[in-house]
C-alpha cells in the first residue's frame, strides 16, 4: 500500500485545517499563502524567553513540591508514615502547547502565571490523611505502701498517610478544551510548535523527529480481505498522528482506543466511540488471529480492565496509537509482558 512521509501527513492535516477555518469567511488566498497560514497555525507564538520562563516556572512548583515531600518526616510530627508517591514529572512541550491553545496569540509568564497554577492544581493531587489509633502501653507504678506493678496506659498513634497522585499533564486538555482546541493542541504537539530545538531534551524529539514512526509493508495477500484492506487503508492515514488523551477524531488526533473506533467506524462498523475495555466487549476471543482482529493490552498504565488496544496486520505486528500512531511488534518483551486478548470484531 502506498504510504505518506510523517511530514507530508501532517501538512495535509494543517491544510486541511487551515482550509475549514477559511471556509468560514469570504476571503480567498493563494495556495502559497495557505501553505504559509498552515506554518503559522501550526508555530508556537509566544517569544522564547517566555516559554522558558514558563516552562522554569513551572519546574519550580514541582521542585517545591518535591522538596516538601523530601522533609515531610523532618517537618511533621507523627509517629508513623506511609507514603504512596507517583513521580514529579511533565513534558515541556506538552506545558507549552496547552498555555499556546488556551491564551491565544503571543503571551508573557505574567499573563499565564494563573493558568500554571491552574494546571499545576489539576496536574498533583496531594493528599494527607492522619489515623488516630488508640493503642496501650506498659506502665509500672507503685503503691502507697511501696509495692510496684503494672498497668495498660492508653495513648493516641498517629499514623500519617501520604499520598501523590500525578494525573499526567497530557489528559487535561480533554477536561478543559473544547472540539476546536483540542484540534489546536494535537497540531502544536504534531510539529512540536516547529521548535524541536527548544527543548530538546523532550522524548517527544526523538518519538517526532528525530525517530519519528517508521513504515511498514504488509503483505499482499492480506490485503484480498476486502474488510481488513478498508481498514489499514483507513488506519494508515493517521501514522504519525500524535496521542491525545480522549482524542477521537483525525481533528483532534486520538487516544488507543479512540483511533481503534474511528477506524472500524469507517471501515463497515457501527460500534460508536468505545473505549479499550468496551473494544474488548464488542469482540470475540480468539486465540487464531488474523489481519484486521483487534490486540488488547493490560497494566500499560494503572487503570483497571483493559488498558491499551491496536489493529493486528498480522504476522506479529499491529498499527496502534501509541505516541505516535505507528507500527508495533508485538514480539518485544514489552507487549509481550502486557498482552491480554486477541479479539475478532463481530
């Protein structure tokens, strides 16, 4: 099947985008011009050393917040602590590109400085609980006339439960974005704002550019599968697309399980927008796989059920929106370690 470069994918999607954004108004542009629109709608366009500043002001409530945990015990006074803690961490493009969608236009770290504490409020829920447990202890005394013994004192334990939750900086924008944010968002994150120099430390430079997902020539004879060639040729639209929690659609790019449905919805399916787990209901298992089945995964993150969900092409690979949609092995210790099912569509 042919197969587009990453690149020229995502300029179509910003053409596209470009193009329903000029079908609302009377004006006509050049497709020069469209091309350069495109470009533009796709750069971060805030000055660089507000971006740094925003992302180092945004380090900095993490760092206080890892440094309160670090003295937690030498700060608090409980007789016990238990500490259930995700780790302190973000994406910097991630960080920049929700601050790009949700203040329009150039902005300054004194116009977001509310916005990083939004986030950074939605981002680390922390929470303290303390137990008081009534427990008793040993007491010798000693009676007028000189005699000891002993009693069972009672007294308060306090145990301290402390717990971090880390709710990825990645899934809130489907908490607060619209339709036509969200599209914004996936398109900042599909060129990494046309900046993947600015943080270049980023995994997501060498999942984008650097590396980005590599192609991959099923078989013919699969292809006579009238059913599956639709679906590979509807799947293989989107490689390179970029994950985007709860996303569902090529305008907002997708999530695992939203980039299944979309493709079986448009392949000869009517199953709506499932997730993983509901993928997995719809199917039948089965241990014989064979192109145009569906792979399910569990434990690829702390949920519970089915977790992670693909397109089997066969042959132990799979096309699947991982970050970004690409081609898998499913021989790799990793997919190995969290396979669950394979499942035929009815």
């Amino acid at each position: 099947m042919k197969r587009h470069p990453v690149g020229v994918v995502l300029a179509l999607a910003c053409l596209l985008l470009l193009f329903m954004m000029q079908s609302c108004s009377s004006s006509l542009v050049t497709l020069g011009n469209a091309g350069a629109g495109a470009v533009s709608a796709t750069t971060y366009p805030s000055q660089d050393e507000e971006m740094l500043a925003a992302e180092a002001a945004y380090c900095g409530m993490e760092a206080e917040l890892q440094d309160y945990l670090d003295s937690y015990e030498s700060t608090h006074d409980y007789d016990e602590y238990h500490f259930d803690l995700d780790s302190i961490e973000h994406d910097p493009y991630v960080l920049i590109s929700i601050l790009s969608v949700l203040h329009e236009g150039a902005w300054t770290l004194e116009q977001v400085q509310g916005t990083l504490e939004n986030l950074f409020d939605r981002q680390y829920i922390l929470t303290e609980d303390v137990v008081v447990e009534v427990r008793y202890r040993t007491e010798s005394r000693t009676d007028s006339e000189g005699n000891s013994y002993t009693v069972e004192v009672p007294y308060n334990y306090y145990i301290c439960y402390v717990t971090l939750e880390n709710r990825n900086l990645s899934h809130l924008p489907l908490e607060m974005m619209n339709e036509e944010q969200m599209s914004r968002y996936s398109l900042y994150m599909s060129t990494l704002g046309n900046r993947p120099d600015l943080f270049p430390e980023s995994a997501y430079v060498g999942k984008y550019v650097t590396n980005p997902p590599a192609g991959y020539d099923v078989p013919g004879e699969y292809l006579d599968d009238e059913t599956f060639a639709a679906m590979l040729t509807e799947a293989e639209k989107y490689l390179g697309y970029p994950y985007v929690w709860g996303g569902s659609s090529p305008a907002t790019s997708f999530d695992c399980s939203g980039f299944v449905s979309w493709v079986i919805n448009h392949s000869g399916w009517n199953a709506g927008r499932l997730g993983a787990q509901g993928l997995y209901n719809i199917c039948t298992p089965t241990s014989n796989p064979k192109p145009g089945d569906l792979v399910f995964f569990v434990g690829t993150y702390d949920t519970a059920g089915v977790s992670h969900c693909g397109i089997y092409v066969g042959d132990g690979m799979m096309i699947h929106c991982g970050d970004p949609i690409q081609y898998a092995n499913l021989n790799t210790s990793y997919w190995q370690s969290h396979f669950y099912a394979y499942g035929r569509l009815p």
